[in-house]
C-alpha cells in the first residue's frame, strides 16, 4: 500500500465522520465503516438504516428491563 493511498483512505474515513456527524447517526467509526461496506456491496441504505433503528430500540428496551430487575 502506497503513501497516496493511505492519505486517500484517512481522507474518505473524514469524510465519513463528517457526513455521520451532520446526519446524527451516532455511529462510531467502525460502525459507519461496516455500514458504508455494507452499502457499497448493494445493500438498501434504507433497510439498513431501518434495521440500525431496530437495534437501538431493542438495546434501549434491554437497558431500561436491566435497570428495573436490578431495583427490585
């Protein structure tokens, strides 16, 4: 891997953190970088991004049971 091509894949990565920072999807930079694969190889934007709100839902479900178990 060369020098320029390193610099070419920092920048995309930026470029990436800026776009996740102005869409608030609050992914850290693995998560956008599996994403934005995942995009790439055809995946719907759309199905993903519904899926990733799924997932949030689910997780914050479990956190809130968790919470309510521990104080009985």
């Amino acid at each position: 891997i060369t020098h320029r091509e390193i610099l070419e894949v920092n920048s995309i990565r930026e470029r990436d953190k800026g776009i996740s920072r102005l869409l608030n999807t609050g992914l850290d930079m693995e998560s956008l970088s599996i994403c934005v694969r995942l995009c790439e190889q055809g995946i719907n934007p759309e199905a993903l991004a519904s899926v990733i709100k799924e997932l949030r839902k689910a997780t914050e479900a479990l956190k809130v049971r968790s919470i309510h178990l521990e104080l009985e």
